[in-house]
C-alpha cells in the first residue's frame, strides 16, 4: 500500500515537473518575442543611432533621440506612452510569466524599470533641454535687453511647460523678463507674433510692453481692452463702459439715504459694530506704557466727548457704552478726574470711567458710571491673573476688592455711581438698560433721531463716509468678479447662522448692488466686470483663433473672472502655454476683486506647473531687503523667497521717524532739508487725503494727473500707496503710519461680511494692508523714512521699533459660532466636554463661542448652578 502511494506521488511529481518545464519553455520563447518586439519598437537606425544594442536598451536614450532638441508637451508624453503601451501591451504579462518560472531577461527588465520611471525620464531630457537652451543662447540673453539677464531670468525664459509661473519680486525685472520672454520666442523659437497674446493690468504697462518690444503683428492688451475688442468683434456691437462707476454708487447710496430703513439700517450698522478684539488689558505688551500711549493701544470711540475731543476707551464694550451715551444726547468725559481728591503719596487721583454731565435746577450735577469686567457671576476673565503674573483668585480677588472700594467712596461721599458689567452686553440691549438707569438717577436724555446719529457718524463728505462707501464698492465688486449673487453670498451667511452679516448684506449692500444694475441697464452701459463675463460667454460658445502662448504681467492681481476668461482663451489643440509674472508679496487690489488663492494655489487652478523665481533686487539694498522681506513673511500665505540685492554694496535705509501732531509739518521740512537737492523724493500716503495737513503748509499744484507740493523750494510728488506700485524714487517718505480708523493699517478695510465674497486663502488679520505696507517700503533705492504720531505708532510700527515682541493682531472677526443658534446637537456636545471635565474657558475655544455663552447655557441646561 505504501509502495503504491510511493510510486503515485513520484508520477505526479514527475508531471509537475514535465508541466513545469514546458510551461517555463513556452515562457521562454514569448520572452524571446518579446525582446524581438521591444527591438520591433525601437527602431533599429534609432539604437544604431544611440550606440545601443538588444542587450543595452535604454528607453532614457530612446526619448532623447525621439525628442532630439524639442521640449516634450503633456500631450506629446500621453502620446509616446499610450504608443508605447498599446505596442508593447504583453511586456508586463510576459514580465510577471519570466520573474515566476526564473526566465533571465536583462532586456525585458531594464524597460520594464525604465517604463515605471518614464515620467522622470521625460522630466530629466525637459531638464536637460533648458540648459542646453541657456548654453547656446548665453549671448542672446547677454544681449536682448540693455542690460544682461540673470540666471533665474534666463531659466524662466527658455522654459517651455505648460504652465509656468514665474514668482517675482520688488525690483526684480518683472518687465525685463517678459520682453526677454517674448524676444526668445520669437528670435530663436521662431514663433509667428500673432501667437502670441501679451496681457497686462493697466493701459500704461499694456502700452509700455508694446512700445518695448515694438514687433509688428504683437501688442499688449489689458483684460478689459481684450474682452471689449472680442465682444466687438464677435457680436458687431462694441460695449459701451460706464467711465465713472464710483460716482454711481456715491449717488446711490445719497438716494437711499432718504429711505429711514436704509438709514436706519447704516446707523445700526455702526452701532451694534460687534467686531470681536481682545481688551487693552489683554493685548498689552510687557514692555512699560504711559497713561497716553496705553489709551493709544485702546479703541477710539465713534463720537467725541462733550467738549469735543476723541475718546480712546480701553475696550470695544466701553466703545459701545460711549456710542450709547452720545446718541442719548448725554453730555459726558471718559476718566474724567473725580470731583472730590481721593490719592496719596502711592496713589494717583481717583478717575471713574464716565463722568456724565447735566444741569438740574439751574445746578451743575455730574453722576458716575463705572464700567466693571465682570460676568454675571462677578468673576473677572482668566487673562487678568496671566497678564499680572499672579493667579486667577488672587486677580479676581484685587478686582472686586476694586469695585467694592468705588462702590463705599461714592457712598461715603454722596455722589452717585451707576454700574454696567460685562455680562450686561449679552443679556440686554446696553443702550435700552442706560436709558433705564439715567431715568432712575434723574438724569435727562435726549434722544437722537436716526438722522441726527448718522450725521454725527457720518458727517457729509468725511473720509468716514467715503470710507464706508468704499466698503459697498468693495463688496459689489467682489460680488460681481468673484461671479456670485446675493441670493449666494446671503444663502450661505444663513447656513452659517452669521446673522450680522445676513443684516449688512439684506439691508445696505442688496439695495446698492440692485440699483447699480439697473443704473447701468438704463444708461446702456456696463462695467469692466461685465464686459470679461460677457467675452468669456462669448468664446466658450465659439472659440476664437488660438494662441501658442499667453503671457500674463502682474498675475498676483488675478481675479475669479479673469481666470475663467484666460481658461477660455487657452482652449485648443493643443492648449496655449502659459508665462505668468507676478509677486504675491504686492498684491494690493484686494478691493477689484483680485484672489490671491489663484496665485499661491496656481497648480490647483490651472493644472502641472513649473514655477520658477527671479528674487534679485535691482532696485534697493540692505538693511531694507532683509527687513522688508521679514515683515511681509509674517503672513503664513505669502509663498517663501530669499530676496537678495544685486550688489552686496547696495545699501538702503529704512528709517522710523516720529512727530507730535502740532509739530508734523514742521518735522517733514526739516526731513527733506537733510536730502540732497538731486534726489528724487515722493510722498506717499495710504489714503489720498493723507497729504490734508500739508495742504495747509504747502503750495499744492496739478500737472496731469500728477500732484505736487513745493517744500523748501523743491518740487515733490504726493501720490497713494497703491499708484506708487512699480514705481521708484531715491527717498520715499511714508506719510501717517498711525493707529486710527484711517491709519495703517486701515481698520475699515477688513470688515468680516467681506469673507463671503472673499477667498479663503487670505484671512491672515490685515494680510493686505501688510502687503501694502511692503510695497511702500520698497520703493526707495536710498532710503525709506516712516512717519508717525509719538502718541499712536501703527502696529506695522511698532514690529520694527520692538521686534522683540510679537506683533499685536487685533482680530477683526467674531467668535465663528457666536451668532449660531444653540440646537440639540450642539447643546449635547456641550454636555459631553462639561462632563469630561473641561472648563468653560476650554469650551468656549473648542465650540468658537464666547466664555459668557458657554456659562450661559450650561445653567440653562441646569449643568451649573
């Protein structure tokens, strides 16, 4: 039995064997065919050609010879390998078959190696084939332009990707670039110049470009002048643009302030501003601060005080107090000395928060109002005991000892002393609860009409008003190019239970937005805006003849609406390749509608990308570069660079210079009296009213669309921050770099509803007014001096003067949730992180909602007692 099995295993064994054999035969022979048909594939002239051999095949020469002196495109790679494949779709059957039954095949092994790494092979033979573009082309590049290129120049120049996005810099030679790019193609690429789109943002570089490559059949365009000549051309019917735009929102908006709910509305705008920043207290740096520059860190209050001057509170709720007091008609001073002497040789005179102010009986009475951080428990913040160094008890403790020794002195002399907490602000209307004390002290009140508030807030005329002004424009615009609707942006302000933002967009921008539209309708015109949508529209439906290459200035100024017209004008067999030039660091025109998510995300949008970087300055030296380039890379969105001047030798200065007020004019002429007479001085400012007080010093004057002052016998330019972009001069002195509304950074700018017409990629707090501040500071090739009020130094300030302390980021947004409602879910989430044993300080962080909310509601859903 045994014998048996014995001998029936070593007959199947044998079989096995015999099977095994003549499989591995059979494999050997498709292997044989296969190398046959690798060599089938690449043709014998070619590995005659590349020195090469059945035993030595190498698809890494293979390319190179395929693709002798060309750059292989996306489409022309998807081709070669889709060749390859459909012809050589048995080798990694075959493979599989050879490495199983131990069949040796150096042939089939080294191209199925090289197949897997092809795509690093074709990006090595590209590689290869721009510096070999730079090799024979060095005297071309010496020599194109008055000046010779540089390296990162000229590696951008000869690239030929699909998409290349070339990342400059302040002085770089962005323009020098591109008319290098344009002579390279068609000098040596030979490209026929009509291929050829150009596009730039203003008339001024449009024509700039044109003038300068002076080439018959190319010319620069603007997106604007494009979209107008192919709406021209393709409907018979060139647009009509409304030349003046801002005047018809002015207009606007004066109509529909005769309507009281649109007042009404614009005037709660203003008074419920509930922009959500730390106290004075908390943002306070370590550094020692006196009375006046403390009050400098805090808030200025809408309205002044009964005498007429401006009021710097300590936190936005004592903002809001003030506001309540003025539109009361209540005559009142902000820490006003009390009236009986209460200080000793430790301590200064005793000054309550309000002193308000009114005559009774032909008497002079004054009532006191005390402001208390406090919430309804009588607990003061974490912050207080962190910033003291001390515990939260022991602060707590010092505070309400505080407040109970106010309380005993107005007892003890009489006098009255009114109380509101923070706790107050989210339970009741602050303005209503005042009404009610001040009626309970015999304080008399007169309330202000709707009109009345808004001719204090918003006096006809003032940069307050136009200020606000521009907030509408802004959001239009971006409403409009970031091609969205009303209905959209309100939709989501829903979703998102942002019922502030629901308010502002309902009742101030709809209005404006469906009134512009219609104004246009009956003057038979449209915006610049209009005219790229409807080109775009109008190619997507019939393409135009295509371009070889689109080349883009000053893409950091990219816009959603542009972007869908350049995909449009792209299309085609293959695409046209994309040249953008731009610097991320200077984009400025936030308010035009440009994202800058287009540029830092470029690849997302637009596909493969090569991104090459020119960061050689040409125009300013050390110390500035580096400070510069520090201080714009505090926004985590600016893509990195390594700045560096084209001389080691360039030297350019960035100066602080500070002044007190009745003194400013005075100091700027002492300034321009130390510059030599020959060189070039502009005045820059953030705001076109920035150059007011000099217009009382100074003898102002037109040319063009030019402004000059004479100073000291000299002829110097005042013109915007913005205007000043691309523009340079020996000494830049930067005018009002103060912390205010209307200081710089701007405070209006960055009003939260902005968010949903705004892109995501830049929330970074005054990410553009830093970008703007950058900009100024590398205008000069000598020297840039910042000026500013001793008493309110710009935060932008004051991270150079004390670069050892972070900079101060007043944050101009609410708690994410705040004005979401509570639901089932969120009151359960609640639950859970109150009973595992996080405090509401924790809660309040993790759910994006304020520490009184989170007290609030855990009481209400008897957690805390």
């Amino acid at each position: 039995m045994s014998l048996t099995v014995c001998i029936i295993g070593l007959v199947i064994a044998f079989s096995l064997l015999s099977l095994w054999f003549f499989i591995r035969a059979k494999v050997k022979r498709n292997v044989l065919k296969c190398e046959d048909k690798i060599s089938d594939v690449i043709s014998t002239d070619v590995l005659q050609e590349s020195g090469g051999s059945k035993s030595t095949i190498s698809l890494y020469d293979y390319v190179d010879i395929i693709f002798a002196d060309q750059y292989i495109r996306p489409e022309e790679q998807a081709s070669f390998v889709k060749s390859l494949t459909e012809n050589l779709d048995d080798v990694l059957a075959v493979n599989r078959s050879r490495r199983m039954f131990a069949v040796e095949s150096g042939i089939i092994e080294d191209f199925v190696w090289q197949l897997d790494s092809l795509d690093r092979t074709i990006e090595e033979h590209n590689q290869r084939y721009c510096q070999k573009q730079l090799a024979g082309n060095e005297e071309f590049f010496d020599t194109v332009l008055q000046y010779p290129l540089d390296k990162q120049q000229r590696h951008s120049i000869v690239s030929e990707a699909e998409n290349c996005l070339v990342v400059s810099s302040a002085g770089s030679g962005k323009t020098s670039s591109i008319v290098g790019k344009v002579r390279y193609l068609i000098d040596k690429k030979h490209v026929d110049p009509s291929r050829i789109l150009l596009i730039s943002y203003t008339n001024k570089a449009a024509a700039e470009l044109t003038e300068r490559l002076n080439t018959p059949g190319l010319r620069g365009y603007t997106f604007h002048k494009l979209a107008i000549d192919i709406i021209g051309q393709m409907t018979k019917h060139k647009p009509s643009i409304c030349e003046n735009v801002d005047h018809i929102f002015v207009d606007i908006y004066k109509q529909l302030l005769e309507d009281k709910d649109f007042q009404d509305a614009v005037v709660s705008y203003f008074a419920n501003y509930e922009i959500e920043q730390e106290d004075w207290e908390k943002r306070k740096t370590d550094r020692q601060q006196s009375l006046s520059a403390a009050k400098a860190s805090g808030y200025k209050a809408l309205l002044p005080d009964m005498d007429g001057k401006a009021i710097h509170v300590r936190s936005e709720q004592e903002k809001r107090i003030c506001f309540a007091l003025s539109s009361l008609g209540v005559s009142f001073r902000y820490e006003e000395a009390y009236e009986h002497p209460v200080y000793d040789e430790l301590h200064s005179q005793y000054r309550p928060d309000f002193s308000i102010h009114y005559t009774k009986d032909g008497k002079d009475c004054r009532v006191y109002l005390e402001h208390f951080g406090i919430d309804e428990h009588g607990t003061v913040p974490a912050w207080f005991a962190k910033n003291k160094g001390i515990t939260w008890d022991e602060a707590n403790q010092q505070y309400c000892d505080g407040i109970t020794w106010k309380r005993e002195l107005h007892q003890e002399n009489g006098t009255i002393l009114l109380e509101t907490t923070s706790a107050d602000f989210s339970r009741f209307d602050i303005k209503e609860k005042l009404k009610k004390m001040l009626s309970d002290a015999g304080v008399p009140f007169n309330e202000l009409s709707s009109s009345e508030l808004y001719a204090m807030l918003l006096p006809k005329g003032s940069k307050q008003e136009k200020s606000f002004i521009r907030l509408i424009v802004t959001f239009a615009t971006l409403l409009k190019t970031n091609c969205k609707s009303i209905e959209e942006v309100v939709s989501q302000a829903h979703k998102e239970r942002d019922q502030r933002a629901e308010f502002i967009i309902e009742n101030i921008f709809a209005p404006v937005v469906a009134r512009y539209q219609e104004s246009l309708a009956k003057l038979e015109q449209c915006d610049f805006t209009d005219v790229i949508l409807e080109a775009t529209a109008l190619i997507s439906s019939a393409p135009l003849s295509r371009y070889d290459y689109i080349i883009v200035d000053e893409f950091q100024d990219i816009s959603i609406d542009r972007y869908k017209f350049l995909q449009e004008l792209r299309k085609g067999e293959p695409q046209a390749r994309l040249y953008c030039v731009g610097d991320d660091w200077q984009s400025i025109y936030r308010f035009s509608g440009s994202d800058m998510a287009l540029f830092n995300r470029f690849e997302d949008f637009f596909g493969p990308t090569q991104i090459d970087r020119i960061e050689t300055t040409y125009r300013f030296g050390q110390p500035c570069v580096g400070l510069s380039s520090k201080f714009v890379q505090r926004n985590p969105v600016q893509l990195k660079k390594n700045i560096r001047p084209f001389s080691s030798a360039a030297h350019t200065e960035l100066l602080f210079q500070a002044y007190e007020r009745a003194h400013y004019t005075e100091t700027l002429t002492s300034l321009i009296a130390t510059i030599p007479q020959d060189k070039k001085i502009y005045l820059l400012g953030r705001y076109s009213f920035d150059d007011y007080y000099l217009s009382f010093a100074y003898q102002g004057y037109k040319r063009g669309n030019q402004f000059f002052y004479n100073i000291n016998g000299r002829e110097i330019e005042f013109l915007t921050v913005h205007k000043s972009k691309g523009l340079e001069a020996d000494v830049v002195i930067l005018l009002q770099c103060n912390k205010d509304v209307f200081g710089f950074p701007s405070m209006m700018s960055d009003d939260p509803v902005l968010k949903y017409v705004l892109s995501r990629g830049d929330e970074y707090p005054f990410g553009e007014e830093r970008r703007l501040f950058y900009v100024a500071i590398t205008r000069a090739k000598e020297k840039t001096i910042v000026m500013y009020d001793k008493r309110f130094p710009s935060v932008f300030v004051d991270e150079f003067l004390h670069p050892e302390v972070e900079p101060t980021v007043v944050q101009m947004s609410i708690h994410r949730n705040a004005n979401k409602h509570w639901g089932p879910k969120g009151d359960a989430y609640l639950r859970r992180l109150y009973r595992e044993g996080k405090s509401p300080k924790e809660i309040s962080k993790l759910m994006g909602r304020s520490y009184t909310s989170i007290i609030l509601r855990l009481q209400k859903l008897g957690e805390l007692q």
